[in-house]
C-alpha cells in the first residue's frame, strides 16, 4: 500500500498559531512495516508549549522504533544532530536533540529550538 499523508508539528501540552509553507508526507506499507519519509518547513511558529512533535502519522506504530532527522534548518539553537523516535499506540514521532555544547544525551526539541523558518525532513521505518 502506498500513500500520502500530512504531518503538523505538534507539542505535548498545548500549541496555536502554527503556520506551513509545505506539509508532505508519504508512505509505503509492506505487510506490518510502514515506511514514511515527511517534511515540514515553517512559515510562523506561533506559540507552543512543552517538547516538540511530529503528528499525523499514517498508523499506529506497535512500539518505540527510530526515524533518521535527514536534514534540519533555521533552528535558534546551535544543535549538532537530531533523532526522532516512535511511541506506542501514538501516530506521532517525537524529537530529540544534541546540542553542539553537549558532550553526551539528548534533549527534547522545544519552542527556542524552533524559527519561523525552521525545516525539518524525517523518514524511517516502523512496525504497525
């Protein structure tokens, strides 16, 4: 099965005002794997709280899997590398950032990571 589907940028406690320039995603499902590669480019930030997220997944991951970030821009903090992850029973991918000042772990992305303009590609593979 193929397809096509919208992610937004979602945050665990409470957002408004988000504004897209582009919203893509798509999908290829063989069996219980989904492979999904989105990307999503800000145009307003608008105001958020809590860790940032992707939602709109088009199913249900079966349990906690990585996704690769691909490619990130605009952000307002000076992040070396991003990793996104799946949690079970939700269609939302959750990121998490190395800050370049970091020498070891990650943090959750949140609303100062984030620009106006901020782009971000993530893909991957999940069970569902």
């Amino acid at each position: 099965e193929e397809g096509t589907w919208t992610p937004t940028i979602w945050w665990s406690v409470s957002e408004s005002g988000q504004a897209y320039v582009s919203q893509s995603g798509q999908y290829t499902k063989i069996g219980r794997k989904a492979h999904i590669t989105c990307r999503i480019d800000l145009s307003t930030l608008g105001t958020i709280t809590g860790s940032v997220m992707i939602e709109g997944l088009p199913f249900v991951p079966g349990g906690q899997f990585s996704l690769a970030v691909g490619y990130f821009s605009a952000l307002t903090t000076n992040i070396s590398s991003m990793v996104a992850i799946t949690g079970s029973g939700v269609a939302r991918i959750e990121l998490l950032a190395v800050l370049a000042t970091q020498s070891t772990g990650v943090t959750a992305l949140v609303q100062g990571d984030l620009s106006n303009t901020t782009t971000l590609i993530v893909s991957g593979a999940y069970n569902v």
